[in-house]
C-alpha cells in the first residue's frame, strides 16, 4: 500500500460558498426552509472527522409539509403535464449537472469519502446520464388498444402513480438521487427525497439545481434526517402513494411493514453478498483486475460487490496470491487527491462495523492475505480508512462470506466445479449481482442462468447503465431500477371501456 499524496485538487469557490454560512436547509414546495423544530445536524468530513456542513433535521412534520406541497403541485397540473415539457426540464437538469460537474465532484467526495476520481467520473456523470436518459421517455410512455367486442372501445392509459417517497443511501448520493428522481419525474409524479443523514449535500445542490432548470414548486422536495425520524414518517404517511428505497434489507423490512398503513406500492433495492466466480480457463490478467473493481471500487460500500471470490480449487493460492498483490497496490489516500483510488469509509459506524467484520473474520479462522486492519499512517489516522483487505481460506458458513460488510473486504473461497460454483454462489439470504469468468461461453451462460441474482456480468463486473434494469432476487429486494422497467414502478394502468 502506498503513502497518501499530498496533491489535492483545489477546492472550487462555489463548493466553499456551498460549506459556508447558516445551515443548509430543506427544499419544500418551492422554497428553502427551516426545519418546523429548528433542529440540525452536523455532516461530517470522513477523511478527517471534522464537521463540513449543519444542515436542518427534517422530522414528520416536515414530511407533512412535503407531502401537501407535493399532493398539490401533482393536482395542479404536473401530473397531467405536456410529456414534451418534462423532457425539456430532464434534459435541463442533464445539462446542469454536467456544466457543474468538478463541484459536484467535490461535494460528493468531501460528504461520502470516495476519490476524485471516481465522483468525477462515475457518479457526476452517470447522474447526468440518468436524467438524460429518462428524458427520453416521457414521449414513448403509452397506453394500450384492446382487442375487445366490437360495441366497445376499449383501451388503456399508464398514468403516473401520484406522490413518491424516495428514500436513498448514503454510497453513491448524487447517483442514486438520479436513479430515483429521473424515472419518478419521466412519468409525471411528485417526490420527497430523503437523503441519507451522513451524506446529504449533494442532493440539496442538486435541489437548487432542479429549481434553476425549472422544476415547478412543490414537485421535488428534499428533506434530509434521519432514518427512524424522516424516513420512518415518509414510509407510513398515508398521503404518499409510493416509496422506493435503497438501503439495507433491515430497513427494506420495515419500510414493507410501515407501507401496509395506506398500501403503498413499494420497490426495494436492499443488500447483496454477491459471489464473483473465476474458473481456471478464465483470462486470468482480467479476471484479477475485476476481482480487485469489484470489491474495492468505491471502498467496497456497494450493494453489488463481489465480496465472495470464488476461486476454482486447482488454482486457488497462484489466483488468490496475485490478487493479494495487487490489492497491496491500491492506492490509498484523501478523497480529493487525484491519484487516489480508494479513500475513507463514510462514517465512524460503518468504520467500526468493518473493523468488527475483520475481527470476526481472524476469529473464524479465515487467513489475512493483505489488509485487515485500518489504515493510520500520517494523515490516514485521522478519518475512517481500511486497508484493502483480502481473506482467503474462507468457507462460505463463515460470517465474512454470509453477511454483508459493505467494505473493502473480499472472501476468497475455493470451489471444486461449475455445479459446486453454482450451489455455494446461490447459498446466501441475498441475490443481487454475481460475476462470472471463463472463455467458456457455453459454461458462461450455464452457470449464468443457474444463479439467482438480479444482475450477472461475463467476464466484467459493475457494468451500469441507464439502459439496463438493476435489482435484486431473494432479500436483495424487489422492483428493477433503471431502463424502461423503472416506469413499472413509477406508473400505473387504468383500462377505459367505451360503449360505441
Ligand atoms: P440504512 O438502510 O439504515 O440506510 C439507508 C437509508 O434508509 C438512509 O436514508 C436511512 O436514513 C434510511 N432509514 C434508516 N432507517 C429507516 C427507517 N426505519 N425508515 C425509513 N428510512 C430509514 O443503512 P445504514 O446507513 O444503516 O447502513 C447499514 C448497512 O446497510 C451497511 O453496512 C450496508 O450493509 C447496508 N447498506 C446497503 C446499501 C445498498 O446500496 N443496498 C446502502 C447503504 C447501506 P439515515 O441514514 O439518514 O438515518
């Protein structure tokens, strides 16, 4: 592992104007506006535990502001909006995420701990394309011409689903914002966005973002808080007709219970323990490098991470040795150096409940290949780092390979054949994404279709793009995100019969 580098990107003026002055507060129907208790709470720098921002607590009665604000804004019209206006104000906000990308960038990384580099490239963009993409679907949104008796017309209208709750993690907040703000506003609905608690700062430039493209009052609100308070009430109001959630599958558990109140529809895009399967014929260059993306991209905190490498037996230690090697090379440091590719988890609760799943794993017997304890060489101490870690001797029972971490932290486990690659991949509550390496393209669709996971990548790993539906099978959730299965959600069918 490498020391930090000491190069930094400059901070963009507008990032430190954004930092500075009177917390940040709420966006409701319009307007920027106090929590109705006048709380706030401190969002902290993970690179160095210092505070970034105070941004104002949002709690039910907040959530009941939003939902009148967003109830009325949908009745006014938005919800019978031309399709063409709404195309133009997602291509707007396209188009301004884009021309504030390097700020954008900044933020995220200053608020969740990831590099530059992956912000700028990755989540920056990506949520550009997002609302781009779904900006092309308001247009193309039909209903349906029935083959019914001739005495009748009979046909069908996709209408939106009315006010949406949309509650989002704090791992990728721009991106996933995108991902649940793109599809909801395509189809004409009213949202309230919750941030998460730790990472809420790029969601509220994003707001101010919405009302300089556009968007009408009341159409998006964005209420931070926390989890139990926020979140909690926006689960169970009974004005809000949807929510969508992506998070743990603790809380996809109880937002289900919470739903049952008014019946809301629900889509859960929840946890994953997802198997990353190298066969021996596999390119073995390749493959190593998407056993190291996969699970230390974004320091692991990712719902897909290939955080079990299955590793086929006869070449087990040479794999899992080159793995190790090059997972010593990854270079750790401050988010907003530009050379660095993994920086600090995002918070003290997820640093101390990584750091209790390497404990765990020495305690079952699992062997530190590299890594595997927290990274405090000079200025590491001060934020929330963990080296790359990779465990091998792993057996899929162990708590390493069964629970998910949600950090830099891979489980090398050794596997005989494709139907023992196939029962232990499968052996877990989850089922999100699996990966699949070989020349075999006859095995590679096999062992393909054997899997029960949402999303399989051949012989690449963490694919995403618009086009293409994300989520998951068994408690990994329900609901595709993404492409034109996110309209199922965000849409509903009403069949109109005329007698003629
Ligand atoms: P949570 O599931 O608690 O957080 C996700 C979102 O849900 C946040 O906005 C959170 O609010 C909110 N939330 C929490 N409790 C409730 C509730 N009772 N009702 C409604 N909303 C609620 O994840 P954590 O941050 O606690 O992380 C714990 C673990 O969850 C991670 O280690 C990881 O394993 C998993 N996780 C999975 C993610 C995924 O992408 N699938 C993303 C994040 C975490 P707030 O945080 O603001 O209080």
């Amino acid at each position: 592992m490498s020391q930090p580098a000491m190069k930094m990107a400059t901070l963009d003026p507008k990032v430190a104007s954004f930092l500075e002055g009177a917390p940040k507060r709420l966006l409701i129907n319009g307007q920027w506006v106090d929590a109705a208790s006048g709380q706030t709470f401190e969002t902290i720098n993970p690179a160095t535990g210092e505070v970034l921002a105070h941004v104002a607590e949002a709690s039910a009665a907040d959530v009941d502001r939003a939902v009148e604000a967003a109830r009325a804004a949908f009745e006014r019209g938005w919800g019978q909006s031309k399709p063409t206006h709404r195309t133009r104000l997602l291509l707007a906000i396209a188009d301004l995420i884009d021309a504030h990308r390097d700020e954008l960038a900044q933020l995220e990384s200053l608020d969740n701990g990831k590099p530059i580099f992956e912000s700028r490239n990755i989540d920056v963009p990506g949520a550009a394309e997002c609302f781009r993409y779904y900006a092309g679907w308001p247009t193309k949104i039909y209903g349906e011409t029935n083959p019914s008796d001739p005495v009748y017309f009979s046909y069908t209208l996709r209408e939106p689903v009315g006010v949406c709750g949309q509650i989002i993690p704090w791992n990728f907040p721009l991106l996933m914002a995108a991902w649940k703000l793109g599809p909801a506003l395509a189809c004409g609905n009213a949202v309230i966005l919750k941030p998460a608690e730790q990472t809420p700062l790029t969601a509220l430039r994003l707001g101010e973002l919405l009302l300089e493209a556009g968007v009408p009052e009341g159409v998006v609100n964005i209420l931070p808080g926390f989890g139990p308070t926020a979140g909690a009430a926006i689960a169970a109001h009974p004005g809000i007709d949807k929510v969508a959630f992506t998070g743990s599958t603790e809380v996809g558990k109880d937002i289900l219970r919470a739903s049952a109140g008014n019946l809301k529809r629900v889509s859960l895009e929840l946890g994953g323990k997802s198997p990353n399967i190298v066969f021996t014929d596999a390119d073995h260059d390749a493959a190593v490098q998407g056993a190291l993306g996969g699970i230390f991209f974004n320091q692991g905190q990712v719902c897909c991470a290939g955080s079990r490498l299955f590793v086929e037996e006869r070449m087990y230690d040479e794999f899992t040795d080159k793995v190790t090697t090059f997972a010593q090379q990854v270079k750790l440091g401050p988010p907003l150096d530009p050379e660095t590719r993994m920086g600090p988890l995002v918070s003290q609760e997820q640093f101390d409940r990584v750091k209790s799943y390497l404990r765990a794993g020495k305690d079952e017997g699992a062997k530190v290949g590299t890594g595997g304890e927290a990274a405090t060489e000079g200025a590491l101490a001060r934020g929330y780092y963990v080296k790359p870690t990779v465990f091998t001797g792993v057996r899929n029972t162990m708590r390493i390979a069964q629970e998910e971490i949600f950090g830099p932290v891979v489980a090398a486990i050794p596997f005989t054949d494709e139907n023992d690659a196939v029962l232990q991949g499968n052996a877990t509550i989850y089922g999100l994404a699996a990966g699949i390496w070989t020349r075999d393209v006859s095995k590679a669709h096999k062992v393909a279709r054997a899997l029960k996971a949402g999303t399989v990548w051949i012989n690449c790993y963490n694919q995403m793009d618009p086009t293409a539906p994300f989520g998951g099978y068994k408690q990994s959730g329900f609901g595709r995100e993404l492409g034109k299965h996110s309209l199922e959600l965000y849409t509903q069918v009403k069949q109109v019969w005329l007698r003629v």
